[in-house]
C-alpha cells in the first residue's frame, strides 16, 4: 500500500519501450558505422532512441574514428 503523500509510479503503455540508455545508443551507432544492423535491432532503436543522442554518438565515434585513422598513419609513416 502506498504512503500517504507519496506520488503514485509513473505509468507507461504496456507497448511503449523505455528509452535507450547511453550504451545502448553507442552500440547501436558503432553497428551502423560497420554495416551491421538488423532490421529489427533498426526498428528497435528507432522508436527508443532520440535523434539528438543519435547525432552526439555520431559525431563522437567520428572523432575517435578519425584520430585512430591518423594514429595508425603517423605510426607506419613515422621514420625510426
């Protein structure tokens, strides 16, 4: 039984899906960077993920992409 004064839980649909948490988004982009989305996995994602954290994730896995591209170059390149 609730307390009295206390706020009841917060109900959901039974078919609405949480949204994503922060992993899960990185994952899913990291999947999109390799080609390797399953549709449902797509179509999963689509509806509990946000567009803006779709862009941050993005942007940042970019970044990282880009830096290790030029690690490696600078490493084969480099004279010893």
């Amino acid at each position: 039984m609730p307390q009295p004064g206390s706020a009841p839980p917060p109900v959901r649909a039974p078919d609405e899906q949480p949204r994503a948490g922060f992993f899960r988004v990185l994952a899913a982009v990291f999947a999109s960077f390799l080609g390797i989305r399953k549709k449902a996995a797509g179509e999963r994602d689509a509806i509990s993920i946000k567009p803006l954290h779709v862009i941050v994730a993005g942007l940042l896995g970019a970044a990282i992409l880009a830096a290790a591209v030029l690690s490696l170059v600078r490493f084969i390149t480099h004279p010893n």
